[in-house]
C-alpha cells in the first residue's frame, strides 16, 4: 500500500505533461488515495473486529486489484483522481487487518516486537521502494505501468490468506454511517483549505474550507462520546503512550512522503537525471530503512522507547537541515534520504510496538486503524504542507521573463509545466525559462527544509518529555 502512495510521486512530472494537470489536481492525483484511505481506515477496522480481518483482507485485496488495472485507462486528470479514491476505499480493508491479524498470532511480547518490526520495516520499505520501482518501470513503459506494481504483490497474498486463522469476530450494532461522513467531511475540509493556500493563496475560501473542517471534526468527537458503541473509541487516547505513538506515526511519514514529493522532482527536472538513474540515487536509503529497521529492535529493549524515537527524530531533522544548508544539492538529496528513511523505518518499528503494547488485545483492530490513519494523515500533510509550501514559494521566488505569453505564466505554476511548455519555445526563451524555473524551485526546496528543521526539533523535544512507558 505505500508503494503506491510514493511510486506515483516519481511519476508524476510525466503524468503533468501527459495530462496537462494544474498545480491543483496535481496535489489531489496523491492525495485523493490518502483522504479516502484516512477517512475509512477507522471504519474499515472497526468492521474487522466484527466481521474478521481475514475476510476484509481478502475483499481488500480483490478490489484493489480490479481497481489497479481500470486506473491504467484514465485519459483525464479527475479520472485519475477517481481512480485513487477507489483504490484507497479498499486500501482502507487491508491496512488495518495485516496489522490486527499479527496482534492475533503472536502472543510473546518479544515475538511480536519483531514480527512487527518486519511488518513495519516493510511498510517503511514499500514508501521507499516506489520511486525505485518507478524509476525502473517508467524508464521502459509509460506511466500507467506504476498503477499496476501492486498486482504482483496482492495477488499471492489472496493465495495465502485461506492459511490464516480467521480473527475472533466481536458482535455489534450496524455501522454508525453519519460519523463516517463526518470523518470524511473533516479530513476532505481542512484538506481543501490547506491546499487552497498552497494553490491560491491564504483567502476567505480557506478560511471557509479549515473552519468547515473544524466544525465536523468537533462534532465527529462529541457524536462518539454519545454512542454506546463508537466509531472509534476515544478512551484509547487515554493512555499517552498510544497518543503520543500516534503522532509519532504521522510526523515521521509526512516527513519521508514530503521529501519524496520534491525530492523526484529535483532528480529528474532539476538534475536532469534519467528515471533509473533517479531511482538508482535512492537506493542506498532503502537498504539502509532494512538495516535501521531491524537493528533497533534490541536497542529498543534496553533504551527508553521516548530516547529512541526522540532520538530518530533528530536525525530526521538532521536529513532536511542537509537540504537547507547546501542549497538541495544532488550528494545533499542522497545524503538526507539515507538519514530520512532510516530514521523513519526505526521509528515504524517502535512506536507500532507502543501502540498494540498500550491496548488490550480485543481492541487490536481498532488500535490499529487509528495507527493507519494517523500515517495516511501524515501522507496527506506532508504532501499538503511540505510539498504545498515548496510550491507556494517556488511561485513566490520565480521571475519569468519579460514579455512571455499567458500560456507559459500558467504553465510555470508547476516545475513540470516550466519543463514541458519550455521545449516549445525559441532555444533563447527555453533555456532562460528552464534556469529560472530551477533556480527558483531550488530556493524553494532550501526554504521550505529550513522551516521543517525547526519544527521536527521541537516535536522530538516535545516527545522525549511527553512519551513515557510504564515498566
């Protein structure tokens, strides 16, 4: 699943050109997948509790498959946009029965740490293996083949899963619809207003978007605390262990699906490197995510768990003070991958521990939908805010040329439509478009890494003072 949340990071400068995206939908072709994904991801494992999470596996698995491959005929932008709302509509069954189902089987808490170490340094992996992938893919085929890379990977799961030992299903009333909407409504508002900021610009319609977040989102809460049997269940976030957890989930992976959304873009646009070339340039960072992932299983035996995530927080700050300082250079963005990904595999791995470690087993399913929709969260505002923000200042810093047409100033919303529109002017207007457009992308990227330093080094404080385990 979060292959297919970075796989098309990589492939979205071809996509903008082939299908002419604006600045907008562009945002929305990653994000769309993560906003139905976070939106149902609660519901999807409440349902598992009852129904088995072997079963939504399965129909999980089915369906996104099917999915998948309807996706590779999208001609328009908003077809594509619809296709990954599909796609993370049955994303949302699988994600929270995988980790469920290993709460299940392993009882040992020793065993389970590692068995989700696995699980997370897969999960850190699948993020980090999407531009690879990418890269390879799109240096022979066309950028529909991305969609298809989960088919290969689902496929023997369906296979597998008649092996697994259906979880104990936990009989209850219907599903309470009007808080799936209102959870939608929430998440889909404050989306909307963040993006129109990054878009457009801080205007009364944002204004409008946050504050009609905000207001669902509140009453989301209150209906919960009404019903006998919630949605989700608040009492969870009582233990400042599973809280605290849960932000770590999201921060960390905003973090890494923010890098990678202009991280391919300095590779490919402003390095000129080929896509395998670019996907070759992460590999390192991949294969330390493996090592980092497993290596702090026995440090987090010995270390307090707030040391080591506060810890791995720093080096995450470490990896975009190295894109601040020297102005996103290319050994800069190898160097900052290595220290990003690492970090964020070690996190995966310790705080899921703290999340199922802080809950009793019966509420497995729903602990872990909340972990899942705290990273699809963070997927979104990473995108959103890290990736919004480089595309606010990359506008804020650009000086096109004088005299250039309307067309070239809307195609220069974006880095891939400075690229695309430049090959169809005069040799003179192309190369100074194309310096200008890098020069101002990079400044944007160094600025917008300046600013993530500071708050991850305040979050890491904040954790280490906040996460506390109980012996």
């Amino acid at each position: 699943m979060t292959i297919d949340n970075t796989i098309l990071n990589f492939a979205l400068p071809r996509i903008v050109m082939a299908l002419s995206s604006s600045a907008a939908e562009q945002l929305w072709m990653i994000d769309a997948y993560s906003l139905v994904l976070a939106g149902l991801l609660v519901t999807m494992g409440h349902s598992g509790d009852r129904f088995g999470h072997r079963r939504m596996l399965c129909v999980g698995c089915v369906g996104f498959v099917a999915v998948s491959v309807l996706v590779v005929f999208s001609q328009e932008a908003w077809q594509l946009i619809a296709g990954r709302a599909l796609l993370g509509f049955f994303g949302a069954m699988i994600l929270p029965a995988t980790l469920a189902l290993i709460r299940m089987a392993f009882e040992d808490r020793e065993e389970r740490r590692l068995a989700i170490a696995v699980w997370a340094t897969c999960l850190t992996i699948g993020a980090a293996l999407g531009p690879l992938l990418g890269g390879v893919l799109l240096q022979f085929f066309d950028w529909q083949s991305v969609f298809l890379v989960a088919l290969p990977f689902l496929l023997p799961v369906l296979l597998l899963a008649r092996s697994i030992t259906e979880s104990p299903k936990q009989p209850g009333t219907s599903t309470d619809y009007p808080s799936i909407l209102l959870s939608l409504g929430a998440m889909t508002g404050v989306m909307l207003g963040l993006k129109h900021v990054a878009t457009v610009g801080f205007d009364s319609q944002s204004v409008f978007w946050v504050l009609t977040g905000v207001v669902l989102g509140v009453i989301f809460i209150r209906r919960q605390r009404g019903l006998e049997q919630p949605l989700l269940d608040l009492k969870l976030f009582a233990s400042p262990v599973f809280s605290v957890s849960i932000a770590v989930n999201l921060v960390s992976l905003g973090l890494l699906i923010g890098f990678i959304f202009f991280a391919t873009q300095l590779l490919q646009l402003v390095f000129g490197l080929s896509l395998l070339v670019a996907s070759l340039i992460l590999v390192p960072g991949q294969v330390l995510a493996i090592v980092a992932g497993m290596a702090i299983v026995p440090v987090a035996q010995k270390v307090a768990p707030n040391s080591v995530i506060s810890g791995c927080m720093l080096v995450a700050a470490l990896a975009f003070a190295l894109m601040a300082l020297f102005s996103a250079t290319l050994w800069a963005v190898c160097v900052a991958f290595i220290l990003l990904n690492a970090s964020a595999a070690a996190i995966t791995s310790v705080s899921n521990d703290l999340v199922l470690c802080s809950v009793p087993v019966e509420s497995a399913g729903s602990a872990s939908s909340v972990s899942e929709t705290a990273y699809e969260i963070g997927v979104m505002l990473g995108t959103t805010l890290i990736g919004g923000a480089v595309t606010a200042l990359y506008r804020l810093s650009l000086m096109l040329p004088e005299g250039v047409s309307e067309e070239v100033e809307k195609a220069a919303e974006t880095l891939g439509g400075v690229h695309a529109i430049s090959r169809t002017q005069p040799v003179e207007v192309a190369v100074e478009l194309l310096e200008t457009g890098n020069s101002a992308f990079q400044e944007a990227v160094s600025m917008t890494c300046g600013l993530v330093t500071g708050a991850v080094v305040l979050f890491s404080l904040l954790t280490y003072r906040c996460l506390r385990m109980p012996g």
